[in-house]
C-alpha cells in the first residue's frame, strides 16, 4: 500500500479484556513508532522500533502493555486487561530508518474501554 | 527537562492573511530536530516542515515556513496566504539525541480557524 495502514480503525472493549492493535508500515521503513493520543492532548511516545528490535521502549505505560514487529513489516501493540484510562487513539508511524526526519502516520486505532 | 510548549490552544485567522503559530522547546541536548504537523479533523497527522539543530537557515515549504531562533529556543510555524483548508490541529514536536532514537516529544497543539 501507499502508506501506513492500522487496523481496526475502531476498537471497542470492555474493561478487563484484552486488545490487538495492527500496524503495516510503508514497504522498506526500517523504523516504526506507536504513539498514544488522548483526547484534546498532544503525542505521547510509547516504543520504537529499529527493524525488529525495541531500542526504546522507555514510553510504555505499564506492564500491561508491549509490542512486537516480525519481519521488519507488520507490528502490533498489544494492552492486557484494558482499563478505561486506556481510551485514546493509538498512531502508528514509520520512516525510512531512524536517521530519517520524516514520520509517515497512519489513520490510528480509536480504542475505547468501557 | 525536555518538553515542547504551544501557548496558543486555538487561533483564528482570515483567508489570504499570514498567521504564526508560536512553540518553544526545552532541551540541553545540543542535537536535536524540530517538526510542525497538522491534523485535520479527519485524524491523520501529516508532515509540514523540519529544522535541525544545526541548519543555518530557517526551513521553509511552499507556504510554510519555520522561524527559528535558537538563543530563544523557539520555532514558530509561519503560514502564509491562509486557506480554509488550513483549519486543522498544529502540533510542533522535538526529536533528540545522536545515533538511533528519534522518538518524539509532542506539544499539546494550537487548534487554527481559517475564516472566509
């Protein structure tokens, strides 16, 4: 695809279960990020990736939280026993490597925990 | 501590006029990257403009340009010649470090109204 795709667009849950976010960056971008965005607020930065390894996961809320990326492509952020304080809008975004200035975001996952 | 900070939670502005969306940042790290990007209300965030630590001369893209003043620490999106398409969220973020991290620190937005 031309650009990074998330899926699904929008997540419904209940508090307590467990959540899948998807993330397909742009073909060849060697670097992806997660952000989470709550309403009304900036970017918060929960992890990166260089290829498949995590340098930086330094922005991770909790333990509850974690993520993975196979094959240098598709990465997903997993949040265990959701809570409400969990609603918010998760972005995914690439680049070509982490040299490169210019993150490419996706539409995001709207998550909200009831 | 290294925080960005966007003063102005909304700004309105006339179609054609100029408008600046003021940021300032706070970092000790001599290397560092300042980006703008805006989100439309439809959610995705879309790359505007970039300025290293180390360029001599402010950024500029098409009607965006960034006015960089470093002993003030400040990095203020101008628009020029405003359009209606240009209502959107603002955000100004800070990438930091040598090497592999460029993690970004976000400011909380400016919300700018392009009035016809």
């Amino acid at each position: 695809g031309a650009g990074v795709s998330q899926s699904p667009s929008n997540k419904v849950t209940e508090k307590g279960k467990d959540v899948e976010l998807r993330c397909d960056p742009i073909s060849g971008h060697t670097a992806l990020y997660w952000y989470r965005q709550r309403l009304g607020q900036g970017l918060e930065f929960l992890i990166y990736f260089q290829g498949n390894s995590a340098p930086d996961k330094s922005g991770l809320p909790s333990d509850r939280f974690s993520a993975e990326r196979t094959g240098e492509s598709v990465s997903t952020l997993t949040i265990q026993r959701t809570q409400q304080e969990d609603s918010a809008v998760y972005l995914c975004a690439s680049s070509l490597s982490a040299e490169y200035n210019e993150q490419f975001f996706g539409p995001g996952t709207r998550l909200t925990v009831l | 501590a290294q925080k960005i900070t966007q003063t102005q939670p909304g700004m309105f502005v006339q179609e054609k006029e100029a408008v600046t969306l003021d940021c300032t940042y706070d970092t000790s790290d001599p290397s560092y990257g300042l980006f703008w990007y805006k989100q439309p209300s439809s959610g995705e965030m879309i790359f505007l403009i970039y300025q290293g630590s180390y360029d001599q001369q402010n950024a500029t893209e098409g009607r965006y340009s960034l006015n960089f003043q470093k002993a003030r620490k400040s990095a203020n999106l101008v628009i020029s010649a405003s359009q209606l398409g240009d209502s959107a969220m603002y955000f100004c973020a800070m990438s930091l470090g040598a090497g592999n991290n460029r993690k970004l620190i976000w400011g909380l937005g400016t919300s700018l109204a392009v009035n016809p």
